[in-house]
C-alpha cells in the first residue's frame, strides 16, 4: 500500500476535480461531527466492478454462478490487505450500493405490480485508490492498494504511479458550478393524500389483526428534469440544504444516486465491532426556536414513536444475534433526541461483538434489509411493503456504504436519497406505522421529510463550491 499524505482539500472541491472521471463514489460526512462525521472518501476508476441482477451476479460483466452474497466475499478474499490503524477506515475495497430489492435474493417476496426504474439490485465498484479526508484533523490522504496486480513488485510499482495520477487530478482546474433549472411544481407521487391515509389505515388494520406490530410504508415522487441539469451542483445544493452524517453522491454515467441519510445501518470496525443506529420518530422542526424546542420534548415524550423505535431495536438486536457472539449484543443508547437541519429524530444504537468465522458481508446478508425500514416482523411486513407500495423501492431503504480490503465496513439506510436516471428523478419518503399511528400525520411526516429535496431541485443560489 502507497500513503501520500495532502495539503487539506475541500472535499466537495476534490470532488469536483474528480467529476469528470468514471464510476464515481463520494462517501461524505456533510453534517461534520466527531463520531458520526469525522471521515469523507472519494474515489473512481475503478479496477472491477461487481452487479447483481434479478438474483445474477456479474464480475466485470462477466456472469457468475452461485449465491451472489458468497460470490461477493470471495471476491473481496482475492484482495485482503492489512488494516492501517493511523488511517480513516476506508482503504480501498468495494463501495456503493445494495438496493432495497436485494431482498429477494435472501426471501420469496412478491414482485411489486410496477418495476421502478430497473435498477440492478446491487453495484458494487473494486476501488484500488481513495482519496480520504479527516474532518476532524484537516487532514487528507491519497490510499494507493496497487491492486488487482498480485506480484508484490508489480504491485508497488502500481500504487506509485495511481497515486502520481491521482495527485495530478486533484490538482488541476475544477469544474465551474452550473445553475440546475428549476423543476419545481414537476412532481408527482405514486399516491394521492387520500390514498396514503387509506394505505395507512390498512397497515393499522393489519397489525390489529395480528399480522404485525409495524410497517414502513412510504410514497414515491418522481419528476422530469432539464437536459441541462447538473447532478453535481444539484448533489452540492442538497448537502447544504440537508447536511447528513452518512450523505453519499455515486456517478454511473446516466445514473446518479444523491443521498442525504442521516441514518447509520452497519459498521464493522478493526476490533470487529458492530453498530446499527436505527431511526424511528420523527418531527418536522419549526424555525421559533420556542416552537421548536417544544417539538422536540413532544417527540421524546411521545408514547408512539418511543414504541415504534423499541420494536425495531429489539427486531435489530435479533439481527445481530445471529452473527454475534453470545450475549455481546446490548443497547447501548434509546430513544435519543438527534436534530437535523428540517426535522428531529428519535434514535438507537445497538453494539455487538461479531462471531469468529463471520465478516462484513455475513453481517451484512444477516441484517439485510434495515429493520428500520421494513417493519416487524421483517419477512411479513416486506411482503406488505410490495403489496401496499405497489412500485419497487429500487436504491430507497437499501444501503450505500463501503466494505474495505481490510474487513471494515460502513453503510448507511438509503433514505433522503435521490435516483436520477437520465432524465428523470425519483424518491421515496416514508415512515414506519404502528397501531397507534394517526394516518394524516404520518402523511405530513412524509413531506417533512421530503421537503429538502424539494427545495435541492430549486435553482442554486446556495454558493456551493
């Protein structure tokens, strides 16, 4: 492995020295914070890139034989490479996303009625450089693997000259900023009001029944954009608008995945370490800040959304269960007050110990997908999901993460995201629903949550680098 150390680069000015070139991945802590926002990682040009497709695993392009889950952690043994503890945690190693439909490579669930935008269920790109940034200590490193060569010699000699070309690249002019046409007043969802509520008090019906404790059911909204909109400033505009600690901007040629998640799904880390940090209850923030610190006691203290975070805590801790060692799995925060630029959140976090013979990707096909955003219990309330929803989620509540070389690994829930495939944008805002859920209001939690996507869409007067 070659490290270069650089003088500090904005990471948004790195990015947009980089946005010209293939395949691109900027894993970006937006909303800077200590634990949850230290580290930003860009990368591109890739050496190998890993899909899968209705259930069809792909190497290159290459169609592979076999259960995609396993094919992927054979493929990152090929690469295993020493951890570097005085780094940030990604060192190279496979990065991008894992859609919400992944799911039925792991259960029969039905097909959805409307397909979405066909997306593949999975893409993953081999990165063997990242181009890392410590928000924190200012700090900022081009990681060189050398990778796919094998031959140690050859090896060295690669990670040399892609750091020489990737200091090259960073140090050149940047893209200019370009103003994105407005598509305000262009979006439509797959639902009415009056068809939310009613989807909602079916989810309620269903839980009275017996059938579950909860669902997340969400709305899909979609719209035409200009053949002069620029995802890149667009990306800028929704980072400022809605700084997150997990956000995420991928560029695959007509595809772009923007997402602002303020949402933690899995972290592996050297001690073999597990984190999920689920969210349930939610609140729209209010610009008095009266107003708004009374919302925030209101959400705290509300029974609902204190219930309906405890079930998925308890659904996760049995996730975990089955790829952690016995009794390491504990809460160890509940029902947290977190505040994000448009709405307050109610938080958990769950820790566990990761069992001997289990790695990233076990973890990950364990707990796949978040329990946040599915419902409890998870096979019976995905099956809601298809049928209620009626549209496939596509990237909306999988994961966009990495899982490293060195076996750490970092994702998000891919809420607050946005799919742009050529020229038509889409996303999903949901929220989860229990027996005592108020149909109307889960509706307008809904918009909150999408308010700052909307307004990302607005012409940018923000001054984003």
């Amino acid at each position: 492995m070659h490290v270069r150390e650089l003088a500090w680069i904005e990471p948004t000015k790195a990015l947009r020295s980089l946005a010209q070139r293939p395949q691109l991945t900027f894993l970006d802590s937006a909303a800077e914070h200590e634990l949850l926002g230290r580290y930003s990682y860009l990368a591109c040009e890739p050496f190998g890139s890993y899909l899968v497709a209705d259930g069809q695993a792909s190497w290159n392009g290459e169609a592979l034989s076999g259960d995609p889950w396993t094919l992927l952690c054979s493929l990152l043994a090929r690469y295993r490479q020493a951890h570097r503890p005085d780094l940030p945690p990604f060192q190279g190693g496979a990065a991008g996303f894992t859609a919400y439909d992944l799911n039925r490579t792991l259960e029969q669930l039905p097909t959805p009625s409307i397909p979405g935008l066909r997306l593949p269920q999975s893409i993953l790109h081999f990165y063997d450089v990242v181009v890392s940034f410590d928000h924190r200590d200012r700090r900022c490193w081009i990681v060189s693997t050398g990778w796919p060569e094998q031959d140690p010699a050859r090896r060295t000699e690669r990670a040399r000259r892609r750091a020489d070309e990737f200091e090259a690249l960073l140090a050149r002019s940047r893209l200019p900023r370009i103003i994105i046409p407005s598509t305000a007043g262009a979006w439509h969802s797959n639902f009415s009001r009056e068809g939310f509520i009613s989807a909602v008090q079916r989810v309620i019906e269903l839980i009275l029944a017996g059938e579950i404790f909860q669902a997340n059911i969400a709305q899909r909204f979609s719209a035409r954009v200009s053949p002069l909109f620029d995802p890149l400033t667009f990306y800028c505009q929704l980072r400022s608008l809605n700084p997150a600690p997990f956000a995420a901007l991928l560029r695959y040629e007509k595809l772009t995945i923007a997402s602002s998640s303020p949402e933690r799904f899995l972290k592996l880390d050297g001690r073999q370490v597990v984190e999920t940090r689920p969210i349930k209850g939610t609140i729209a923030r209010s610009a008095d800040p009266e107003e708004d610190r009374r919302r925030a006691e209101l959400l705290v203290g509300s029974e609902k959304d204190r219930a309906e975070n405890i079930m998925i805590v308890d659904l996760l801790r049995n996730d975990l269960s089955r790829v952690c060692t016995d009794h390491s799995v504990e809460v160890a925060a509940l029902c947290n007050l977190e505040s994000y630029a448009s709405v307050h959140h109610l938080v958990s976090i769950v820790r566990g110990a990761l069992a001997a013979g289990q790695d990233a990707v076990s973890l990950l096909r364990a707990c796949f997908p978040g329990g946040s955003v599915t419902g409890a219990p998870k096979v019976r309330a995905m099956e809601i999901i298809a049928d209620i929803e009626g549209v496939a989620r596509d990237v909306y509540c999988g994961a966009i993460g990495f899982i490293g070389f060195n076996g750490h690994m970092d994702t998000n829930i891919a809420v607050r995201t946005v799919m742009i495939d050529d020229d038509l944008a889409v996303f999903h805002a949901g929220g989860g629903i229990t027996a005592m859920s108020n149909p109307e209001a889960e509706y307008d939690e809904t918009l909150a949550k999408a308010q700052r996507i909307f307004d990302a869409f607005v012409a940018d007067r923000s001054g984003a680098p």
